[in-house]
C-alpha cells in the first residue's frame, strides 16, 4: 500500500518547504501547516442507498461509531425514514460525510433520474443495502451506477438474524450458512447483467463479526491513495488490523509534527497529536463511554487496561519530556539516519536537526502507547462481548 504521505514527499513539495524555510523558520513551518491540513481536509462522500427496512441508518451509525439513540444519529425504524438526500458528518472527521439517500423505490424518479436526482457526481462511491436478497430496484440502481462508472459495492446486512435463525437447524454451520448467502446474492446479482459484483455481508450490531473488515479493506485498496488516509482514520476499530492501520497513517506525519514543534518551538503541537491519537483510535472519554453503553462493559474496566492517562493531557505531556530528554541524549551521537536526511532535505540542519530527530523518537514512542492502548481497550471488549450468553 502506498504510504498515506508519498504525496507530499515528492521533489516539488520538499523544495517548495525548502525554499519557505529559506526565509524563515515560521514560513517553513506555515508550508508544513499548509500540507497537513491539505491532507486533514481530503473530502470523502459515502453514499448508501437501499429500500426502506434494509439498515441503512443503521450502517450509516455504526460506521460513525455512534448508536441508533445518539442525538446526531441517523433515524431508524421498519419504515423509510429517509425523505431526501441527508448527509451525516463523521463526528471526529467533519470532511468525511456519509449521504443516507432514499430508497430508489421509495421515490418518483426512475434510476437514471434518481442518480441525477441525489446528485450522484458528488460520491465517491455508493454502498447498495439490503436484509434479503437485492431487488429489482436495487438492480436498476447498480446498472445506472455501472453505466456512470461510479465504484459500488453491495452489502447484505443483518446477517446476525440469518445465522440465529439457521442454528435451530440440526445441521447448522456458520460458515456454510454464510457461504450459501454470499453465494446466492452474487449468483443472482450476475443473472442480472451486473459485472462481478462485490458482496459483503454485514451485522451492525456485531461490526467485529462477517465481512464488515473486509469491506473496510475492500474500499480502502481501491480508494484514490490521497483518500485512502481519510478513509481509515474515520473507520471504526473493528479489528486490531484497524488499530495497526491507523498507526501507520499517524507514523507517515510524524516527521512533519516534529518539524513543526521544534520549528514553532510550541507545546500546542504536542496537544494537538494527543487529541489526535485519542480520537483516531477511539480513547477520548465520549468515545470509551459508548463503547462501555453499547456493549455493557463498565467504564472502569476499559480504563484499567489502558497505560496512557485518559483526561490529563499535562501528565501525557510530562511522560513525553522523560522520552524526549532520553531521545536527545540518544541523538547526540547520531550523525545519519533516515530521518536526518529528511529534515536535511527540508532546509533544517545543524543541532535544531538533531532537535527534530529526538522530537521524532519521542512522538513515535507516544503513539506506540495510545496504540497498544487501543488493542488492550479493543481486545477486553472483544472479550467481553465474546463471554456474553
């Protein structure tokens, strides 16, 4: 996979930082700021359609990492609740926004006229949902999606039911249960002309179960790579390859956050990363309370497996001054590296070099802790879920 930050490291980008640092510590760094919030502010628009029933408020919940009674979420119910084209803003990633359209068969519109209706240019791609198997309407969709070469993909949702009703049978096995599900959706929607569809089944309420991960995957390989950044720090920790994937998303800028506060000379920087990190891998206190609401595990004991302080962003900061002085007198000996030559080939050189070198150990290392913080928190949920009659 491309590394979430090959655009910027590219000759043009790094002469343009150059050529501000030339000037002055405070222009190169306001480069620097440019970049990062370039890459920030990288619009994704999700759109998920399907008839009326078929858990697309739901989905669209979940994947913003918020329950069907959270007051921002998208209104559920056994009938279309969706009127117009609604977009709901990820709750920690404004720029990524997931559009709750109407049922196609819900509307006045034929399918070509609907695409033109929910004004289909502005997607990136588009999610089909449906509980059974994909209808007429569904098909028309992903035809007239197909012709306006626009990426969708078909999800085949509340799986949970399917398997809890299959295991009353004497002969009930999971994997074929799914197998025999994938296998119908896919047979059907090809009977239907629609080009090698791709199905995931899903569960909204156990997201870690099925195929949830890997539509997760499935998007994020066939994402444009300057999406691709946006896309995984928005998904859900459903797995701990979420967790790992985050973790390098935040590596890639790492070297640019060092930059940026021995440049700035400024703790703001280090505030900003910690409320960064907690957010991206779901550590803020809002996100741990509704992770301890839905799953009925108390609050207490997900703190408990954490290391790195909750709230007070002081003692994370004071943790971050003992790795940093060792960091300094580890860079004192070092005369190459990686790193080095980065910060080289942005204009910064001599001891403030050196300076970014330890500033970058230092931010590597605290990510290290919020990132085993999130496998711990993610594993005792999993646990505890997994116990559950």
């Amino acid at each position: 996979m491309e590394a979430p930050c090959d655009r910027f490291e590219n000759k043009e980008l790094l002469k343009e930082i150059k050529e501000a640092m030339n000037k002055s510590h405070e222009e190169g760094a306001a480069k620097i700021m440019e970049l990062l919030d370039q890459q920030k502010n990288t619009p994704l628009n999700i759109a998920i359609t399907g008839e009326s029933g078929s858990g697309k408020s739901t989905f669209v919940n979940v994947f913003r990492g918020i329950t069907d009674e959270d007051e921002s979420a998208a209104p559920t119910g056994p009938v279309e609740t969706t009127k117009e084209v609604t977009p709901y803003h990820h709750p920690k990633y404004p720029n990524v926004k997931l559009w709750d359209l109407p049922g196609i068969g819900t509307t006045t519109f034929p399918a070509d006229k609907y695409l033109e209706h929910v004004g289909f240019e502005k997607f990136d791609f588009f999610i089909i949902i449906s509980d059974t198997r994909f209808r007429e309407n569904d098909v028309k969709l992903a035809r007239e999606i197909q012709r306006m070469k626009k990426t969708f993909y078909f999800v085949r949702s509340k799986i949970d039911n399917d398997i809890r009703s299959e295991q009353k049978k004497r002969e009930f096995s999971a994997e074929d249960t799914l197998t025999t599900i994938r296998n119908s959706c896919t047979e059907g929607l090809q009977n239907e002309d629609i080009e090698s569809p791709q199905v995931f089944l899903v569960s909204a309420f156990e997201p870690h179960l099925y195929d949830f991960s890997n539509l997760g995957e499935t998007l994020e390989k066939q994402l444009p790579a300057h999406k691709r950044h946006t896309l995984l720090l928005a998904m859900p920790v459903i797995n701990l390859e979420i967790v790992n994937k985050k973790k390098e998303v935040f590596q890639g800028n790492i070297k640019y956050h060092a930059a940026l506060s021995v440049l700035l000379s400024s703790s703001a920087v280090l505030d900003k990363l910690i409320t960064e990190y907690q957010a991206g891998f779901g550590l803020d206190c809002e996100s741990l309370q509704k992770l301890a609401d839905r799953t009925g595990l108390p609050l207490t004991d997900l703190k408990a497996v954490m290391k790195s302080p909750l709230t007070d962003n002081e003692r994370v900061k004071a943790l971050f001054t003992d790795i940093l002085s060792l960091s300094a007198r580890a860079a004192s000996g070092a005369v190459d590296g990686e790193e080095l030559n980065f910060f080289s080939a942005l204009g910064i050189l001599g001891t403030t070099a050196l300076s970014c070198w330890s500033t970058y150990n230092s931010i590597n290392r605290l990510l290290d802790m919020f990132a085993d913080d999130a496998q711990r928190v993610f594993t005792k949920m999993l646990d505890h879920v997994t116990a559950m009659p």
